[in-house]
C-alpha cells in the first residue's frame, strides 16, 4: 500500500545509531547557528536577487542555505505569483512528505529500495535531502542514471534548486564530459561512468551513498552495479546504497539487496483513459500525426506527449507537422512542436520544461527516453505506437544493432501514465487491445540478456572477476552470449585461450569504449597513425556533423562531395576535421559547408578527451600525414569482423556471416570496391552498412593471422581475396576449445 515500508531487520548496533543520532543533532544546530549568524546581511542580498529575479548572479555568491532563505523573503514581498517559487515547488513533491521517513529508512539500513512515480521527486530531491542531513561530509553522494541527457538535465536542475554553479557543489560526469570539481557533493553520472570507476577502486571509496536510479531500466551497467555495489557494502559498513524504480516490481531488487526495506512513495496521480485502436495500425507515424491533429483541434487545453523510436523519425514528423499547421493559419490555436531525443543539444533540451504560453498547446515529440527519465509537466495526453528502438545482439549480423521492437505492457503502462500527473489524461495507444495482451511482454528483457557483453565481461576481468558464473547477476547472461563474447575477445586478443585478462585487455580497458573501438586506437600507434585515429573516432562518436535542409538538398551534397576521399566515410570525416582546423574553426566555414558546427565542436571535446586519456598512460601521438592507407589497416586491426564482400549488383555480403547488406546511401563512397569495412549495421529497410572504408583483403590476415586464413599456398595473387575465410565459426563448432577455468556449462 502507499506509503507503506516493508521493513526487514534493521542494520546497525544501537550503539552506531545512537552515534548517528549524535551527530546529525550538531549538524542541524550548526546549520542552524549559521542561517542565524548570515541572516543580518541578507537584508542587501534580497533586493539583488529580486531585481535579478531570473539571474543567478546573486543567488551564486551566497550559500545554498541562505538561497533557501532568500526564497522565503521573496515569496513575502511579491505575495501571489503566478508560478511557484523554487521552494514551494519542491516542497509540493510527493517525496517531501516521505522526507523524514526516507531519512531514518536510510541511516537504518545499509541497502533501501525507494520506488515512486515519474515526476515524484526521486532524482532531484534525495539527493539533495542526504546531502542536507550530512552526508557529503563522507564522502561524495552519486546518482547514477542509464541516460546521458538525464544525468546533465538534472544535475543542472538541481544546482539550480541549490542555487550553486554547476560544476561545483553539484555536477555530472558522463562519458567525455565531466562536470565535478574537488568540491563537489553530490554528482550525477551515467551508470557506465560508475562502472568504469570500480576497475581502479572497487571499493567506491569516494562515495557515501550510491543511488542506483532509474534501476527499473535494467541496463547492463546498473546490473552490473547491483553486484559490484553489494560487494563494495560488504567491505564498508558505511557506504549506503540506494535504489530507485519508477514501476513497482521492485521486490527483485529487495530480494537482491538482502531483502532490504521498500519505501513507496505515494503517488499523486490522476485516471488516465487508455484507448486502444479498434483496428491493426498500418502507419504509425501517419497514425501518430494524425492524432496530434486531432487532439489539437478537439480535446480541450493540455499538452501532448508522443512516443516515436527515433531522432529521424522525430524530425521527419516535425517537418509534416509543420506543414499541416502552416495550411491552417491564424484558424487554429498555436501548436508548438517540440523534439526530444538523446543527441539533441542541451540548449534545445531545457525548451521542453519550459510552460506553455497560454493559448496554446505543447506537443512534444520524443523517444523512449520521455518513458521515465524525464519529468515534463503540463502533459494530458499520450500518443502511444507501441514501439521503441532498442539495441539487441543480432545472430544474423553477429553484432549488436538497433532495432525497432514492440514496447513491454509495463512500458505501455509507464507511457501512459505519463498522461496523468496534471490533471486526468487520455492515452491514444496506436494498436489493438488484443496486440497489447497477446503480442507485447509484460516486462521488458533486461539488457544484459540480450546484448553484446564483451565490454562488460571485460570490464568485470579487469576489476579481477574471473568467475563469471559465481558472478551474482540479478538476471544471468545466456551461456552462449557470454562464449559469444569471450570468442570476440579472444579474437581482439583481449583475453587468452583460458579467458583471462591478457596486457592488450588491460590497455584496452584504459579507453572508454568498445573493445574494437580501443584495440583500433591502440594499434593506431603501431601504424603511426594514432593522431588521426583519435579524430576519425571523435568524429564518428558524434552524430548529426553534416546539415541537409530541405531546401538546399542539392547544394549542401556538392559542398559535401568537396571532403569526401576516395577510400571511404572514415577518411572523409579525417578530411573535414582537418579543414575546419585550417579554417581557424571558423563558424562561417561551416555554415557555407552545410556542417553542423555544434558537432565539430563536440567533436573536438571527444577528440581532447581522448588525447588527454593517451597522454595520462603515456600513449604516444603519431601521425601518417598523408599516408592514409595507415589509417585503413589500422581501422582493420579492431574490426575485422566487420568485412563485407561485393556479391551482386549493389549489394554486399558479411564475411563472418554471409548475411546480404547494402551500403548506406549517406556513405561517401560512390564506387563498388570488392572488400569494405564497417562500423555498425543500421536495420531499416534493409541492412544498411553504416560508416564504411573500402580495404585491401590481404591486410586482415596481416592484421587477425587467427581470424583469417589463405587457404592453398599458391593462390595466385590477384585471386588471393577470394580465398580469404573467416575462422570464427570454428569456434561455434568446437566450444571445447575453450578451456575455461570454471567450464559453463557443468553446472546449473
Ligand atoms: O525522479 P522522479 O521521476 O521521481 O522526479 P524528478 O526527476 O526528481 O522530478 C521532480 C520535478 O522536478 C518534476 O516535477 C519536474 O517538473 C522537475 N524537473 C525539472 O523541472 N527539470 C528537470 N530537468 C528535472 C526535473
Ligand atoms: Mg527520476
């Protein structure tokens, strides 16, 4: 029941608690002595920070504690305002009533699980609720999220609430960004941040509380998490673990944490109608644009959340939306059209939480990451396709891809509740009552069972776990997956025949990301090339570099055409960046070149970021300058399973596993070169080849001798390429070749 807490045994001696007790009275007088000791100057601090009602300026200089005062005072001398203050606003959450409660639950146990709504205050407001009960004084508070937009949205929005700089007391630290400074408190970061940390301290030494948010999402790092933190808890009585769930199946994570206590917070929502289609949808997106229509001109004043698989799909839709708008005129109310999706820029992000003008309506167009991640208010109605874009190993390309799938009835669940936290809303769901019951999970298939794990089956050998099958996983990996993925390693030379951890792994694990993606920037260094390496993989890490309006198709592919080299997208992206340092990292020089200048200077964080981690382990910086087939046989060194051959007219053939696919339109290459490598597969309407370099066949048994073979010793040179096979089904066939030191398949 609501605000019910199942309690276990509660940890700690009476003697620690009573401890406790102690110290928190002095930290509450303390605090206290010190609003009274500050509260005489405020007086001069208050007219700053309303005459700069909306600057930090003011609100910056003073502590957080004073902020919190200087709110009060405002509220007194403006009277009614027509929004919130920060504080009240805080304070309406349903997790402020739940503060005290949530508090004891936490000093009395080590593990808690908390579940709540979307939107209760989980995210924004625990933290800050340890941090003003004292706990940053041990150590730093974290809160882990599966999304990188959710770490740096909410981090900024609470150093707002704190009035703090961000960076400073509160920060993030995501992949290739790190917003901390030695005095930060509480930081946000992305649960694969927190994994990689383990690898040098498992012990979690900087931390005092751990929240595992969002733990519903089940992704492989926050599993993987789970147990490193059960571990870390067992060697340091202190540190606190939380973690979070917007959906209620939250009994496996307490059975997990030894069964700890679970604390709901209770809900302030309202019914949502749900409305299912009568018929099978044929079009999702025709079916989801014209909903949005509908409700616009229908349904009374409320704001509109629709849920689409992803960022093309997202723009392509704001495109016809705008047009149908645009042949309405004045007739209608204003419809502002909002995207959201993971690679949007933060600028255009912080849009969505702002209110709706009066007059008008809010649509909102987002993928799944608007499921549980992201709070936004005012919205009464969902429009639901039933569809996510979802990465998920593929048997037929033997890697993972991005796929789109039919959503679980939790997530459908989830979407549609996000209908009712204003006010009670409507759920239009684009499919048949009889597709939710019958073709849709009730739980979605945690990510660990379904993808790639070589980085993480790595990650986890480098921290020292080498028994993978004692590994405590809250849902175990398949047996197959894990021989997948050690094959893969294996191949990388990443571990040896009896899967353990070899030098090469444990460079590999320096770099923060795929295993092929750091053996290729590794071995760069052998081919005197690691200074473009390093940006052709800044480049290719980051997405929308190239701008193609409408209008101006044609112009911006000429201008397009002017980088492209002739051996591939590779070399292309190495082109561009080159050119736009030449040009003094010119802003005009990308708006005359169609080129997104916001992604070039992404770009060049990556690009930084990575110098700087090759500098700290005293990775030398070579270049080829304009030998750039060192750049090719370099990219064949990390992905040699990634070959496709020319077969017919126009289309390709995997290597590994003969599987038929297409170069990607978008590729720079024209010709139809015989041998190409690739980075990634894109599944659309067909598998698309994404990221392509076009390579010389003898290069791969130069580069894996262990992968590939020649077969017949006198094969005539210029037939050579055709002889080349790939082992790596050898491995499949012969899984005794791995001698494991605790054979999978023995027990269980
Ligand atoms: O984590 P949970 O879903 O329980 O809630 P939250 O993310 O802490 O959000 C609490 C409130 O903060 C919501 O009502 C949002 O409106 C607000 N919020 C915001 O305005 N901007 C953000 N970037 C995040 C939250
Ligand atoms: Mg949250």
């Amino acid at each position: 029941p609501d605000g019910s807490l199942s309690r276990a045994a509660a940890s700690g001696s009476a003697l620690a608690r009573e401890r406790r007790e102690l110290k928190l009275k002095h930290l509450k007088e303390e605090k206290e002595r010190k609003l009274r000791e500050k509260s005489g100057k405020l007086q001069d601090d208050i007219k700053i920070t309303i005459e700069n009602d909306d600057s930090q300026v003011a609100e910056e200089e003073i502590g957080s504690d004073e902020w919190k005062l200087n709110q009060k005072q405002k509220n007194v001398s403006f009277g009614k305002r027509t929004s919130m203050s920060m504080k009240e606003q805080r304070e309406s959450l349903p997790v402020f009533k739940m503060r005290d409660e949530l508090l004891r639950a936490i000093h009395e146990n080590q593990f808690i699980v908390i579940v709540g709504e979307t939107g209760s205050g989980k995210t924004t407001q625990l933290t800050q609720y340890l941090n003003e009960d004292g706990f940053a004084r041990d150590g730093i508070i974290a809160c882990t999220q599966p999304r990188r937009v959710a770490a740096t949205s909410v981090a900024k929005r609470v150093s707002e609430e704190m009035g703090v700089k961000l960076g400073e007391e509160v920060g993030y630290t995501v992949r290739f960004d790190d917003k901390t400074s030695p005095r930060t408190q509480i930081k946000y970061m992305t649960d694969g941040m927190l994994q990689r940390e383990a690898i040098k301290d498992p012990d979690m030494s900087q931390y005092s509380v751990v929240m595992l948010d969002e733990a519903h999402e089940r992704t492989i790092a926050t599993d993987i998490l789970f147990a490193l933190l059960k571990k870390a808890a067992s060697r340091r009585p202190d540190l606190k673990i939380i973690a979070t769930s917007a959906t209620l199946n939250a009994k496996k994570f307490s059975t997990y944490f030894n069964d700890c206590p679970v604390v709901n917070i209770p809900g302030r929502t309202f019914q949502v109608e749900k409305l299912f289609s009568s018929q099978p949808v044929m079009d999702y997106l025709l079916a989801s644009l014209d909903a949005i229509m509908k409700i616009h001109l229908e349904e009374p004043k409320g704001d509109i959340l629709v849920f689409l698989t992803g960022q093309e799909e997202i723009e392509t839709s704001i495109q016809v939306l705008e047009e149908k708008i645009k042949n309405f005129g004045d007739t209608i109310p204003e419809l502002i059209i909002l995207p959201v999706y993971s690679a949007l820029p933060s600028e255009m992000q912080s849009r969505i939480f702002e209110p709706t003008p009066k007059g008008s309506r809010k649509v909102i167009l987002a993928t799944n990451i608007a499921e549980t991640s992201l709070t936004i208010d005012g919205i009464y109605y969902v429009i639901d396709p039933g569809f996510a874009k979802i990465n998920a190993y593929d048997a037929k390309l033997g890697m993972d891809s991005l796929v789109v799938r039919p959503i679980s009835q939790a997530q459908a669940n989830q979407r549609a509740g996000r209908a009712g936290r204003t006010g009670p809303g409507k759920c239009f769901r684009l499919y048949t009552e009889l597709a939710f019951k019958n073709e849709m999970l009730p739980n979605t298939i945690p990510e660990i069972q379904r993808q790639n794990l070589s980085n993480t089956i790595l990650m986890l050998k480098a921290i020292g776990i080498n028994d993978l099958l004692n590994f405590e996983f809250m849902d175990p990996p398949s047996k197959e997956s894990i021989m997948l993925s050690l094959n893969d390693l294996y191949f990388l030379g990443a571990v040896d025949q009896d899967s353990r951890i070899t030098k090469i792994g444990r460079n590999l694990v320096n770099i923060p990301a795929d295993p092929t993606i750091s053996k290729t920037l590794i071995e760069s260094i052998h081919y005197r090339c690691s200074d473009e390496m390093i940006t052709v993989f800044a480049m290719v890490s980051t997405p929308n570099i190239f701008h193609r309006p409408k209008k101006e198709q044609e112009l911006a592919d000429k201008k397009k055409a002017r980088f492209t080299h002739p051996h591939g997208d590779h070399l292309t992206y190495l082109n561009i960046y080159n050119a736009w340092v030449n040009n003094g990292y010119s802003k005009t020089w990308c708006e005359d070149n169609f080129i997104q200048e916001r992604s070039l200077k992404r770009a060049r964080d990556i690009r930084n970021q990575l110098l700087q981690i090759f500098k700290r382990v005293k990775y030398p910086i070579l270049s080829c300058g304009a030998d750039t087939n060192a750049v090719r046989k370099a990219l064949c060194s990390g992905f040699f399973k990634n070959i496709a051959k020319r077969d017919r007219e126009g289309s390709y053939k995997t290597l590994a596993e003969g599987t038929v696919v297409y170069i990607h339109p978008s590729s720079s290459i024209r010709s139809s070169p015989q041998y190409v490598l690739y980075n990634s597969i894109l599944n659309t309407t067909k598998e698309y080849l994404v990221h392509v370099t076009i390579i010389e066949p003898h290069w791969l048994v130069e580069v894996s001798p262990d992968f590939f073979e020649i077969n017949g010793k006198q094969t005539e040179a210029k037939k050579q390429s055709e002889k080349i096979n790939p082992l790596f089904n050898r491995f499949n066939r012969d899984q005794n070749h791995w001698r494991l030191s605790k054979p999978f398949h023995s027990t269980k």
